[in-house]
C-alpha cells in the first residue's frame, strides 16, 4: 500500500480573548434620561459571559457608568458636557 | 511574322536585363539599410523556462502527497468540527483512506476518519496535544 504520514502537527482546545469593535461616541440628548449599552461592541469566540469595566476618566455630570449592565446611563439632569479618554476592558474570567 | 520575332527577342532581353539590375539594386538598399552589423551583438531572445509538469508514469502507483498540517485549533465552548482532506492530494486522483497515529487528543475531539475531520463537542476543557500524525493511504501497492 502506497501510505504517506504527515509532519507531525498540534491539535488544540483554546482560550480565545474579548475583542472589541470600535465604539463610537457615546452621545446623550441633554435633558432627556436614557442609557446607552456597551455590551454589543465587545465579543468573545469562545461565547464566555464577559465583564466589563471602565477607567477612571470623569463622565460628564449626570452619566454613570452601570457596569453591571454594561451601559452608561445619564439622569437626564447633567449639563451639556463631553469627556474623552474612556477607556472600557472586556474579561471572559479566563486566565 | 518572321521579321518581328528578333525585335521582341531584343525587347524581352532588355527587359529581363533591367528588372535583374533593379532587383539587384533594391537587394543591396536592402541590405544596406539594415541596422544590424557585425559589431553589433544581437540580442539573445528571453526565453523562460515552464514549470516542468510531470504527469503520472502511466502504470506506475504515485503516493499520497501532504501539504504541512496547521495547528488544528478549536475555541473552548464551542462545538465544531474542521476538515482535513484539502492538506493531502493524489496525482493519480486516487481515493484516499486517511488514518490518525496513537495520539491522545484533547478531551473532546476526536478524528472522525470517515470524515476526514477533526470533531470537538464544545464540552472539552482546553488543553493542547502536540505529535499528531495522519496517514494517507491510496490503496495501491
């Protein structure tokens, strides 16, 4: 029989990290409560549940950041403001 | 009848004499109008060579050839299967059988050799197995 082996080669199972899409500017209509959700921007092959938190740079008054349900939420109160710099970190809780 | 014949003999003579003396002079314009001289090298005509194509010897059984196998990478969670017929080619289009060496996979995959395709079921935990063979056999001694 005319049998050819291959070179040998790796099969593995594996973690594979969060990747984000671009996320655009988070803009709120001043005077007019409502909440803007991050969730979709950020994606995981391996369909683990990602946390996801933010830096430190300050919002403009009247946003907050609601990690638990990854979206930011404004009161509907704050003036008309805009910060930069935000910077949100996927975790699939994997090492 | 007879007394015109020597003239158009006469005539024809000087005809054939003057189309040879032009025919002469219009080969020499020629030549001499070519711009290739002995001093000038020609230029050697490019000349690319194919791809030898070395079909089948007829009667003659050629094996199973193998392209390099990839690390073969399933994500953790997620069931899934990936195919490996396209890495081995038979250059006498022989149906190929193709078989896995003793190497244990990670929990969750198997060869599924019918199949040609390395299967996970989404439940294995990660992990990593190096050395894995395939053998192909077309079936021919």
């Amino acid at each position: 029989m005319a049998q050819t082996p291959s070179v040998a080669f790796t099969v593995t199972v594996a973690n594979f990290p969060p990747t984000w899409q671009t996320v655009p500017t988070i803009a709120f209509a001043q005077g007019v409560a409502s909440s803007v959700s991050v969730a979709a921007y950020a994606t995981d092959t391996n369909g683990d549940p990602l946390a996801i938190t933010k830096n430190a740079a300050a919002l403009p008054p009247g946003v907050t950041y609601d990690a638990a349900n990854k979206r930011f939420v404004y009161d509907g109160v704050g003036a008309v403001g805009g910060t930069s710099g935000h910077v949100l970190t996927a975790d699939d809780g994997r090492p | 009848m007879t007394h015109t014949a020597p003239a158009r003999d006469a005539e024809r003579r000087a005809f054939l004499r003057l189309l040879a003396a032009t025919t002469a002079a219009l080969a020499m314009g020629g030549c001499t109008k070519q711009p290739v001289g002995l001093d000038q090298a020609p230029t050697p005509p490019v000349v690319t060579t194919p791809p030898p194509i070395i079909p089948p010897t007829p009667g003659v059984n050629a094996p199973p050839v193998w392209q390099v196998v990839p690390t073969i990478t399933f994500a953790q969670g997620v069931a899934s299967s990936i195919g490996i017929g396209g890495y081995v080619s038979d250059a006498n289009g022989d149906s190929l059988t193709i078989a896995m060496n003793a190497a244990v996979l990670p929990a969750g995959v198997t060869y599924d050799a019918p199949n040609k395709r390395f299967v996970y079921d989404g439940v294995g935990a990660i992990a990593s197995t190096s050395g894995v063979v395939l053998i192909a056999n077309d079936g021919k001694g």
